[in-house]
C-alpha cells in the first residue's frame, strides 16, 4: 500500500525558532526517516532537511504586514474588506500547493486566531474534504484570557470554538484535551491526545559516535544502564560486575552493563580474561547484556563524557584500586555509585556510594541495587522519558496511525 504524501503546515517553519517550529521540524524528519513523501508549507523559513520539500506562502505569516493589517481590524472587531480577499488568496495557493498532498497537518491555524484568513480559508478546505486535514492544537484562543478582547462572536472568530467536520483534532496532553473538548462541545474522544517528544542524543549533545552506539547497541533501552570504566585487566574484578548484571537480569529487570576500557597494555594474560569474561557473559539469558565497547572503537574522553551522562549508575567492584578517578567522575556527573568497599574509595566518597563487601554474594548486590532504582525517582522518571515520550515509539504508535486511519 501507498503511504499518504504529508504536508505540514504553520505560521513559520525552521529554521525559526519556537517549540512549535521544533515540533514541525522534527515530525517532517520522522515522516522522512519512514519513507514518507513530505513538504512543509509555511510563510516563513526555508528548507532544513533535503528530504523535506518547503513550500513558502508569505501570507500564511502571521506577521506578514498585510496579514497584520487586517488582524488588527479584526481583533477590533471589524471584518474588512480585504480579509476576503487574503482568504481567496490563502485558499487558492494552499489547493495549488496541496494538489499532490494526502494529509494536511495544521499546527495552531484551526484553534488560534493569528491569522484568521488562514483559518477560514482551511475551513473552505475542509468543506470540500479533498485532502484529510489533521488539526494540531496547541493553544485555544477562546479558551486564553489573554486574548478576550480580540476575539468577538460571530464568523470569523466562531470557526475557533466550533467543530468542523471532516476534521482529526490533536491536542498536545490530557489536560489540553478535556479544554478543547469543553470549548468545541465535543465528546474528548472525538481529540487525539500526541505530546511532544524528546531526542535523548540531540538534548545530551553526544558524539556522533556515540549517537551510533546508542542506536546500535539499544542503550538507552537498558533499565538499569550501569557504567564501568575499567581496563579489562583482572584486578578490575569485572566478573562480579557480569554476575551482579545476571542477577538483576533474572530479577525481571532489563540492565545492560557497558565495559568502558580497553585491555590492560602490561600483562598478555589479559587477553585471557577477556575471552573468560565474554564466556562468563555468553553464560547470562542474552549475551547482548554485557558489551566490551572498546571492541567497537576508542573510547575518547567526549564519548566518555557522553556515557556517564546517559548511564543510571556507576558499578565499580575493583578488588584493588590506588585511587579510583571513576569515583571522581560519577560524583560530577551525579551518578550514583555501587563499588566494592576498599579503602581508597572510601577515602574519596566516603558515606555517598552504596557499597558491598567483595564476598558479597552477586544475588544479594543485585536485589539491594534494585531497591535503590525502585525508589529513586530520578531513575525512575528517566526511564519514564525514554519509554513513553521518545520520538520514534510517538511517530510509530501515535502520528503514524492519524495519516493512515483504518
């Protein structure tokens, strides 16, 4: 089956700033990454991605000087003459832009009143239901105090508090829901509820190469992502990190243990424990749990940053350490720790690390591991983040089903 060809469509697009703007953006590269045909269509921006066609219509800007013109008449409550004719002007350029369009995705336009030409004219469109027109709602005009003095009864203001037909509202939360419900006089399961979402790689700022590594390896979709930074050298006691993963893993959890170092450069045994330590790993319920990442490329001091920025906690069970910088480094980057109790960590956190003694059996760090990530709502919001307002699982369980309904 054909996927429907997408237009998007606001005020402004990128590279203009806004959250709006940003949404647009991001929903246009989404179409794009899905094999989806999309354009934006907006008064103001240019092209951001190759992938996406832009379309500028300069009267689609809310800012536009003609545009605001007539705004200002009318928030005084006069329609003036050229406001038809700005929507004659809008609704012709929208169904020449539009004749290979599918989805008509309208941020704001249906619900605000910036530029009621543009409203009025995708009324126009909509009556004629050629394309599907999804109305994106941010904000309510009639439902902000802010502008009741520029909103006054009858048409064109009454096409923001009255439901169109042929029409697939979206509202951006809950809360936005019940409002836009109670505005329109509709049942609230009439609106689709889409939040925005977020790109963990693109908010932490991380390196393309750790961009790759996160995708590749699903780290963010560890629960708990515990972090060592240890070369692969046997006094490192990286075996008990492995067991202590297993047993969170036959706790019901979802860890994923990320071996920082390379193999220590002194001794060639090391190579050795290496292939005991993967065997060891091999030996858990997915052998993908634990993962020796200087196998995959250098570790540079940025992707190091990086992975302490999207780890859940630092395990460090060495059996002897000098000093133990990793200590340092969790402390900066607020990771809580988990490490064996030996003298020079104690002396560096103290009481802040969790500790276990170096017979601990692996079960039992792991069950009061599991304790602390149970009742810690920075973890637990984290994960929260990632599960429910990630932009891929949004696009494929939430925006792709409004531009293909049943």
């Amino acid at each position: 089956m054909n996927k429907p060809r997408v237009a998007i469509l606001h005020y402004r697009a990128p590279p203009t700033i806004g959250g709006v703007e940003s949404t647009i953006g991001t929903h246009a590269r989404l179409f794009a990454d899905h094999g989806y045909s999309v354009k934006v269509i907006a008064g103001r921006g240019e092209v951001f991605d190759p992938r996406v066609e832009f379309t500028c219509i300069p009267e689609i800007d809310s800012r536009e000087p003609n545009v605001e013109a007539i705004q200002k008449e009318l928030n005084a409550g006069v329609v003036p003459p050229a406001f038809n004719a700005l929507n004659d002007t809008l609704t012709h350029k929208l169904e020449s832009a539009l004749q290979e369009t599918d989805v008509l995705i309208a941020h704001n336009a249906v619900t605000l009143h910036k530029n009621l030409a543009l409203t009025a004219a995708l009324y126009r469109l909509s009556e004629k239901n050629r394309v599907q027109l999804i109305a994106w709602c941010h904000d309510f005009a009639w439902d902000d105090p802010v502008y009741a003095d520029d909103l006054h009864a009858g048409l064109p203001w009454d096409l923001l508090r009255a439901p169109w037909a042929n029409v697939q509202y979206v509202v951006v939360s809950e809360a936005r829901r019940e409002e836009l419900a109670r505005l329109l006089k509709i049942d609230s399961s009439q609106i689709a509820v889409v939040p925005p979402g977020i790109d963990a790689c693109e908010f932490l700022g991380v390196t393309p190469t750790t961009a790759q590594w996160i995708d590749q390896f699903a780290l963010l979709d560890a629960a708990p992502l515990l972090l060592l930074p240890a070369r692969v050298t046997r006094r490192k006691n990286i075996e008990l990190a492995i067991d202590i993963t297993a047993g969170l893993q036959t706790a019901g959890l979802h860890p994923k243990l990320v071996v920082m170092g390379p193999l220590g450069p002194h001794n060639p045994k090391n190579r050795a424990y290496l292939e005991e330590l993967k065997q060891r790993a091999a030996s858990t319920e997915r052998a993908d749990t634990v993962l020796f990442l200087q196998e995959y490329g250098a570790v540079n001091d940025t992707v190091r940053r990086d992975l302490y920025a999207i780890a859940d906690a630092l395990l460090f069970p060495s059996a002897r350490e000098g000093f133990g910088i990793p200590i340092l480094e969790a402390g900066l980057a607020r990771l809580p720790i988990f490490c064996a109790d030996i003298p020079p960590v104690r002396e560096s956190a103290h009481e802040l690390a969790h500790y276990f003694a170096l017979d601990e059996p692996p079960a039992q760090i792991a069950n009061r591991m599991i304790e602390f990530f149970r009742s810690d709502s920075r973890y637990q919001l984290k994960q929260r983040v990632i599960r429910t307002y990630s932009w891929n699982p949004i696009f494929q369980e939430q925006i792709e089903p409004l531009v293909n309904p049943p």
